[in-house]
C-alpha cells in the first residue's frame, strides 16, 4: 500500500509518499510561496535527481495538481498511475478534545476541524485547504487527518486545567492541549525499544528541541503532561518564542509601549526567544558559533533556553515522581551536542552521567548519550513525525477495510 502524506500550510505543502511494505519513501518534497507567481515546488523521487521548478501556484489544489504530475511523470515519476496511491494521511495541528486519536476524513470530521479553527487559526485553516485540494485531484481516495494534539488527550485534568474560572474552560474550552504529539510519541516509543524495556514500565521525558520547542512527561508510554499549552507559546523558550511569562506582563506592555493586542502578540510569538536575548536571530547554529567566539549576548540567549529546559526536566522528574530516561529530538535536539551536554552535566543530581564522548560523536542516527551506570539514560533519537502519520492512516485503512 502507498501512502501520500501532506503537511499543509497556509502558503506552504510538504509531501511525502511512502511504500508500506517496506516503510520507505518514494519521493517527497514541498510547495512554497503559494498564492505567488513565483511558486517554488522541490520535488525529491528517491535515488534520482532532484526536481525544482517556479511557476505561478494560486491555490493548494494546484500544488497538489503539479505534485502529482510529477509523481506521475514518465521520466522523474515513482508512480505509474494514480490509482497506485491509496490512502492520503494529513498533519492537523489542533483536535481539540475532540480527537484523541486519527480519524478517516468524512462530512462530520471536516465538520469538527472547522469548528476548532478559532482554537489554530494559522494552521487548521490551512489543513482544511490541503485536505480540500486531495479531494478536487483525487476524489475517490480515502484520506485520514493525525492530530499534533491526539497523545495529549491522555492528560489528567490536574495538568490540563488553569486554574482560572471554570466558565472559561466550559464554555470556551481554555485549556492545555499541547502539541508535537507525533513526534513525543514515536521518540518515546523508540527509547523503550532501544532500552529493551517495556514502554509501560517507563518514565520519560521527552524534549521536542526545534524552532518550536516542548517537553513532555510520558509515564507508561501516555502523555501525563507537556509543556505547550492552549498554543504553542507556552512552555520552553523558543527560536522566537517567548515561552512561559508573567501574563501580567501582556497588559503592562501594551500600556506602556502603547501596543495593540495584535503587535504584543506578534511581539511574543515571532519577536522573543533566542532571537530577543540573542540579538542575532533564532538559530542556534549560530548563536553556538557566536557564545563561542565570546559574544555575550549570545551566551545569556543559551544559558536561559537551557536554563528553562533543565527546569522543565526536573518539574516532569516531580510529576511523574521519578525518571528512567529523557529523550532529545527535533532540530536542535538531535544536532546540538553543546545543548545536551549543558543539560546532562547540571543534572547530576538525577543520576544522569554523561558520556562526552558518545554525546559529541558526529552521528546522525538513534543514540544512548549516557554511560552504562547512569541512573538515568539520556538518548538521542531523530523524529519522523511522516513516518507516525503514514503508519496511522495505514491502520485506518486496514481497520476500515476490515469492518467492510
Ligand atoms: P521546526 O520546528 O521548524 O520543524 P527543526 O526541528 O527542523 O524545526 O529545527 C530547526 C532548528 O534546528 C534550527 O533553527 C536550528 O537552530 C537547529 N539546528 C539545526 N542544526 C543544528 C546544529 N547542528 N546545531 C544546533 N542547532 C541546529
């Protein structure tokens, strides 16, 4: 079975097609700029040459149109009709409480995406776009949406309530939701299997590290609690995010700067984070390079993103009242082994021995970071947040088929 996996957003469309039986990947690429008339689609069939054109894209359903052209394609194509996809699997970032796990796409599913757009205003508008333009190119294949949000439904009210008037969470559904399920799943899933040890004997904290970045308590293999909450603002620090703040700071600074809700808004969601402390942006290749060179600014900007993680790591220790392992993923948790090294070395108290040398080896592959005698085991595993949703709609499908 193939299956098509789309990340849409509001004028981007990342793609991937996966063989099943095999779990390998066929072809991906991305669509950028739609709605311009200079659309950029990369286009990657696997073992052949990569593909790039620009032309006018106005709409998703002419990304999809163009990328499947090309799967198609007599010379870069990997496919040799369109009946040979059978499923699609789309990345949804907001279910609400909705969804606490995938779902094939029928009227009422569209019925609920719509109804948390309010709740994921940049992104489920844009998944309803991709899933819209799947449907006008390819009406008859089935098609499943896996949530960001699923693997956090498993949260006990303790975590998932503010403790605010319950009129606002009763009414407007205000609560922690949490994000990157996906990927805190898959990596914690794989930490059992590297440690040969059941999941639902484990405590583990797992550390999405990205442009946007969480943590979460993962206790017997469910998500107990995690950093990001009714957004992804809250929680760690970020590229560009602030993170965790005073709320009180929201109003004071809106009268003092005379700013609107809209800028102060902007202001913490694309102008804080690294890229406010550091002064030189939010990538934390560079902000590594500059602290190391001895710039100052750069190395308070770290100092505090780790700072903030290593907090997060102890308060999941608390909650979950122990902790076999911590799992570091994602862009800059898989690559930064300054980052981890930090992290590991101020967590002695935990029983975490770092092992520098396998920390700092240059390998790109799943990893134990930590000696054989370390209470606690720290590992570095890369996500594959594709690979989670091919895998889930492949299972609907099985599932559906097997009730027909
Ligand atoms: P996204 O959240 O957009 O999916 P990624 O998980 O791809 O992001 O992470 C992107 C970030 O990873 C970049 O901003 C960069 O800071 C960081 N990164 C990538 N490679 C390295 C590296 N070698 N060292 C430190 N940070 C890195």
């Amino acid at each position: 079975m193939n299956i098509l996996v789309i990340n849409a957003g509001s004028s981007s469309l990342k793609f991937q097609l996966y063989a099943m039986q095999w779990e390998s990947v066929l072809a991906k690429g991305k669509v950028e700029r739609i709605g311009m008339d200079s659309a950029i689609l990369t286009y990657e069939p696997t073992d052949m040459r990569e593909v790039r054109e620009v032309s006018e894209i106005l709409e998703h359903t002419t990304a999809i149109r163009k990328m499947l052209k090309l799967l198609l394609h007599p010379e870069h194509g990997v496919l040799k009709d369109i009946h040979e996809i059978n499923a699609v699997g789309h990345r949804v970032v907001h279910g609400g409480e909705s969804f606490s796990g995938s779902a094939i796409v029928d009227d009422e599913v569209k019925r609920e995406i719509r109804r948390l757009f309010d709740l994921a205003p940049l992104h489920n508008p844009a998944h309803m776009l991709g899933i819209q333009a799947v449907e006008a190119n390819m009406p008859s294949v089935p098609q499943a949406v896996v949530f960001d949000t699923a693997f956090h439904q498993t949260m006990p009210p303790v975590a998932y309530l503010y403790p605010i008037p319950m009129v606002l969470y009763k009414k407007h559904q205000i609560r922690r939701y949490g994000f990157h399920g996906t990927s805190h799943a898959y990596v914690s899933e794989r930490a059992a299997a590297i440690l040969g040890r059941p999941l639902e004997d484990l405590k583990i904290v797992t550390c999405h590290i990205g442009n946007g970045a969480s943590c979460t308590a993962v206790m017997n293999g469910k998500s107990m609690d995690t950093s990001m909450g009714m957004t992804p603002l809250e929680g760690l620090m970020m590229g560009t995010r602030s993170g965790d703040i005073d709320p009180a700071i929201v109003p004071y600074a809106m009268d003092k700067e005379e700013l609107t809700l809209g800028e102060v808004s902007s202001m913490l969601n694309k102008h804080s984070g690294l890229t406010a402390i550091s002064q030189l942006g939010s990538d934390m290749r560079e902000i590594t390079e500059a602290m190391e060179a001895g710039d100052r600014s750069a190395r308070l900007a770290f100092e505090m993103y780790e700072y903030r993680l290593r907090k997060y790591i102890g308060a999941y220790a608390a909650a979950m009242n122990g902790m076999d392992a911590i799992v570091f993923t994602a862009g800059v948790g898989e690559n930064s082994a300054v980052l981890r090294a930090a992290v590991c070395r101020n967590l002695s108290f935990f029983g975490v021995e770092l092992d520098e040398e396998a920390n700092s080896r240059r390998e790109s592959g799943e990893r134990v970071i930590t000696r054989n005698s370390s209470r606690v085991q720290v590992l570095v595993i890369p996500t594959n947040e594709e690979l989670v949703i091919a895998r889930e709609t492949h299972q609907l499908i099985l599932n559906q088929n097997n009730v027909v």
